[in-house]
C-alpha cells in the first residue's frame, strides 16, 4: 500500500485475477486507458507514475509484464531487479512513450532513492511503474495509482487506488 502520508484516494475498485488470462486482461484494460489518455487533444500527457506492492511472488512484474506487451512492446521484459530501473521506448499511434521499470526491493535505505538519480524520470510524460516503492519511505511522491496484488488461494486479488484526477481516470476505465 502506499506511504501513509499519502493522501486519500479519489476512487478505489478490487479485481478478482483468477488466473494469468485475467491479469493480461487487466493489464491490456489498463494500457488502453493510458493510451486513450496520450491521445486526448485537450490535454498534453504528463506522465503517469503506478505503485505495484505485494509480497514476493504476488504477481507484480507479470502484471507490468503484460501491461508492457499490451501497450505494444515486442522485446524481451526483464524484471529490474538487480539493474533497478529497465527503460522502454515503445512506439504507439501518438508517439512514442517512454516507460520506466523501477523494482527497489534491494534498496537497504530510503535514500538510496536519491543516490540513483531516478527522480527525473517522473518530471517528464513517462509511464513510471514502480516495484516496492515502500522502501522509497514515501519519497517517491504520490502515485497518480497504486495497484497491491496479494495471493488469495491460487488466484489473486487486486486493490486498486487513484489518487489524482488522471489516475482515476485510467481506473475507471479499467
């Protein structure tokens, strides 16, 4: 879940994953969202920056996995585990966006998040998708979502969370 000092969500919604099928589902729901939001003409994209929190094996680099695939990345997703951040270019009808895979589950200290250099990456129009961002300590910022799978029997269960007009926006279209 999120650091406690965020603030309280604008709209919330649970998914039952029963199986992978359903997190590509979601995953693809998610991705049209996030492109329907480039290609709006009202307003520029500026970025869109998702938790993913969940223990070990909760499904959350299947999840960014698939949402990458589903927004058209061809290649080959490595979880970022040990590189802490794996940069895509994937190229869509409005462009090209930029996406940023962080996982900081190795991070012994907050402010390691400082050292790396990362912050950057958030002032910009990219997709920043974040793996334990709890061991950032809140300096992350607020998410615009904040997405936690935990395993409930063989399935999972996903809690979703908005916490920003564009956020909720991607949500309810989810």
């Amino acid at each position: 879940m999120p650091d406690p000092s965020t603030p309280s969500p604008l709209g919330e919604r649970v998914f039952a994953l029963p199986d992978e099928a359903a997190t590509e589902a979601f995953a693809a729901a998610l991705a049209r969202a996030v492109l329907a939001r480039m290609a709006h003409t009202d307003t520029a994209h500026a970025g869109l920056h998702v938790q993913l929190s969940g223990d070990l094996g909760a499904g959350k680099t299947t999840l960014v996995r698939a949402l990458l695939r589903a927004l058209g990345h061809t290649g080959r997703v490595k979880s970022p585990t040990y590189a802490l951040c794996e940069p895509y270019n994937i190229d869509t009808p409005q462009g090209v966006l930029p996406v940023y895979h962080f996982d900081l589950y190795r991070f012994a200290d907050p402010a390691e998040w400082h050292d790396t250099g990362f912050r950057e990456h958030f002032a910009g129009d990219a997709l920043c998708l974040v793996e334990w961002p709890e061991k950032a300590e809140g300096l992350l910022g607020t998410p615009d979502l904040s997405l936690w799978l935990e395993p409930v029997g063989n399935s999972r269960r996903l809690t979703t969370s908005a916490y920003t007009p564009a956020g909720l926006a991607c949500l309810n279209s989810c």
